[in-house]
C-alpha cells in the first residue's frame, strides 16, 4: 500500500545514514541472542519444550490450505492443559541469572506467543472469526522459527533445514501485517504497511526469522503503545548503502503521558531506548525493557557489528519523536553476503 507511511520520503531518509557498512562476512547462521537449551535450568527447559511440542502439534493440524477443525483443536489445548502452560511460562523470568538467557526467555515468551495465546483463549470461549483461523497459521509458524532461532538445539533437525539457502522475500512479511488486525492481552491495533521494495530479504530462514524477532518485539511495543490502536510500518530501499540494504521503519501515536516519561528518562536521545533497561505503562512502572535491546542486538549480528552498543551508535538502528508520532527504525542487508 504505497503512500501510506505518515512520514515523506525525505523524512525517512534524514532519519538515519545511508551509508551502513556491512562487516559480516560470512553467512548468517545462527543469532547472536541465542543458547542451548541445555543452559536453561531444568524445570525451564521442561517447559519451553512442552511448548515447542506443542505448537508443532498444533501446526501439524492445519491442512494444506491452512484450514482446520475448530472442535479438534479446542478439544487439543483442553487436553494438553494449554492455559497452565502458559501461565508457567508466563511465570519464567532468567534476566538475573543471565542476560543472554533472558533475551533468549523474553523472546520465547513474546514473539508472536502472546498474539497467539490471545487467539487461542478466544477460541476456547468459541468467539473466533473465520479470518482468525489464517491468523492462528501465521503466528504458530512464526513462534516455532522464532524458538529454533532462540535455542537451535531444541530441534536440531528443524534447524538444519533453517540454515539452508531459500529464497525469503517482503511477501513473507506482508502476507502476516499488511492489513493486519494485531491483538495482544494488553493492547490491540491495525496495521498498515507502506512497503517500495517487493525483493529478496534473506537467503536462509534462520535469518528471516532473526528478522521477525526484530518485527515482533517492534511491533509488540507499537501495539501495546498505540495511542490511536493503528501501527505504521515502512519498508524502503536504502540503495547508497556499501551493501543494498532496507530501512524498516515503525511508527505509532503516543499521549502526552508517554512522550513527558520518554522525555525526562532520555531527553531528546530516544535511541537509547534500544539499550534496555526502561519499559512504561500508564502508571510509569519500568522494567528490564529487553524487547529493544533484543532488535539492537539481532541488526548488529545481521551487520557484523560486535554489539548492539555499535548498532545504536551507527544509527542502524534507533527512535525519535515525529511530531505526535513515536518512530522506530531498524535496518537489514539484502541477502548478504
């Protein structure tokens, strides 16, 4: 939907350089933001792999035309006790035994499970729409790459297919946000997508699902933040960049509220955000704001960066106000190398 995005082309273009180097080499195989899933204590990984196991079966009901039976799988997550298990994964916090595991938890906890777990407590209370069934395709699919991107060695034959060369393209985004009615537990809103480049984004899935983790946690914050329940998002093609590059970019409306909190924490340097460590809700409550930190780390992998510091510092990625407009951008290189 060209022309949708509340910011002009130069406006987007002055949001960051064009000239992004890209210092990765060698193919991209595995996210920074990962670990074995041997690394999570015990009970954790009892129920981190229930989940995956349970979302496989979940996939494996839907038929080639991404249909299924409504009654079966209500009758399946009243079986496999859906609800507790997600609340006890709900209940899993490891930010203080480890950063790197609690990126990894934030993650197989968000995604695209919290959209998902909404879906599927509607549907058994029987108030799902035809359309929500396609919905419930899409974020199961993506929630079981985001896992294996998160803990490769949940699944290790998965995986293996991850890592191989295939083709991924902006229909893979598209077909799952443009138009989108996006619904979590603590905020919904629609979505609308202003994409110029139609192209090839990554060569492997393990890369396009590092990308959807970037997308996910964005648009999560975007969702839940909404002042007006509409997320914007755009999609264009950085062509001076050493390597092509895209420039995602992801705005939605906030109160005065939110922009005083953002404003006394970090002035007129929002790209902090992108450090972690502040999250807001209506009443100021802050806490390890991972979801950012998460996207900052994953560009800085994608770039060859060492770290996500480097990736804020180089603009690759970053925030700012726009008028009454909180705009988020990140950036990706095109298949490459």
């Amino acid at each position: 939907m060209s022309g949708a995005f509340p910011l002009s082309d130069e406006a987007v273009k002055a949001l960051a350089p064009c000239n992004l180097p890209l210092l990765r080499h060698d193919p991209f195989l595995r996210s920074r933001s990962s670990a074995s899933i041997n690394t999570l204590p015990s009970p954790v990984q009892e129920v981190v792999r229930r989940l995956y196991d349970t979302l496989l079966q979940i996939f494996s009901m839907f038929d080639q035309q991404r249909r299924l039976d409504y009654t079966d799988l209500r009758r399946f997550l009243h079986e496999k006790g859906w609800s507790d298990l997600i609340n006890e994964l709900r209940g899993i916090s490891l930010s203080h035994v480890d950063p790197v595991l609690g990126q990894v938890i934030h993650d197989v906890r968000g995604g695209s499970l919290q959209a998902l777990a909404l879906q599927l407590q509607l549907l058994e209370v029987e108030q799902m729409r035809p359309a929500d069934i396609e919905r419930i395709y899409l974020l199961t699919r993506d929630h079981l790459k985001i896992m294996r991107n998160c803990l490769p060695d949940i699944d290790p034959v998965r995986t293996a297919r991850d890592v191989e060369l295939r083709a991924h393209g902006v229909d893979l985004l598209l077909e799952k946000w443009q138009q989108a009615e996006y619904r979590l537990p603590d905020g919904s809103a629609q979505v609308v997508v202003d994409a110029r480049y139609n192209g090839v984004v990554a060569d492997r899935c393990v890369e396009f699902s590092a990308l959807d983790r970037v997308f996910y946690n964005l648009v999560n914050n975007a969702t839940r933040h909404s002042a007006d329940h509409r997320v914007m998002i755009g999609i264009f093609l950085i062509s001076e960049c050493e390597s092509p590059s895209l420039r995602f970019v992801v705005a939605n409306r906030i109160d005065t509220l939110q922009r005083s909190a953002l404003e006394q924490r970090f002035g007129h340097q929002w790209s902090d955000l992108f450090r972690g460590g502040f999250t807001f809700n209506s009443t100021g409550v802050q806490g390890h704001g991972f979801g950012l930190a998460i996207c900052a780390e994953l560009v800085a992998n994608a770039y060859g960066l060492p770290n996500g510091a480097a990736a804020i510092a180089g603009q690759y990625v970053g925030a700012r106000p726009h008028g009454d407009l909180f705009v988020a951008w990140f950036h990706w290189p095109i298949a490459a190398p």
